[in-house]
C-alpha cells in the first residue's frame, strides 16, 4: 500500500495532478460469468471465475483508454483493485492525460 502512495505521489510530481478518476466495478450478471455457471451455482459461489472475468475486462478498458486514446493521449495511469463488502472486485483509476493534444 505504501509502494502505491510513493508510485502515486511520483506520476504526481512529474506530470501533475491527474486529469481523470475513474471507478470500475465488477458485474456479477455480465455473461461471461453467467455463462460459466454449472447447474445451480451462484456468481457468489466462484470468486475465481469473478474475478479472472473481471481482470480481463479491466485489462480490456486500459487497453482502450491507454492504446486506442479513448480520452485522449495518456501520459500516466495508476490503479488499485479493492474488494466490497459483499465480495466484488472495484478498480480505481487514476489517469493523467496529454494537454497538449
């Protein structure tokens, strides 16, 4: 956690403060995962394929932003993953994105 802040407060340093502050959030009706239930069985009951759907979602999304520009030229990222109460994956996003484009 403490890596984080450090890595944080450095992209700050270099390229000021970030530009977006996104939030994204796991979906335990997306069909991928729906898809991948056998019989009776609950997203609830396999947080492995949750969280492996939502990692290459996440994947997906930064994929997007960072190499196809979706909100312009990114100069930085950071992101931390973090659990809810009821057990799904959120990520936070913090981008800085080029001025000057």
């Amino acid at each position: 956690m403490q890596q984080n802040y450090q890595d944080a407060m450095a992209m700050v340093r270099k390229f000021g403060k970030p530009d977006l502050f996104l939030t994204f959030t796991c979906n335990p009706s997306w069909s991928e995962i729906l898809n991948s239930m056998e019989g009776v069985q609950r997203p609830e009951d396999r947080p492995d394929i949750i969280v492996r759907v939502f990692n290459m979602k996440l994947k997906e999304l930064l994929e997007d932003i960072c190499k196809h520009g979706i909100f312009g030229t990114v100069l930085a990222y950071i992101y931390v993953i973090e659990f809810q109460k009821r057990g799904l994956p959120h990520a936070h996003i913090l981008l800085t994105l080029d001025s000057e484009r």
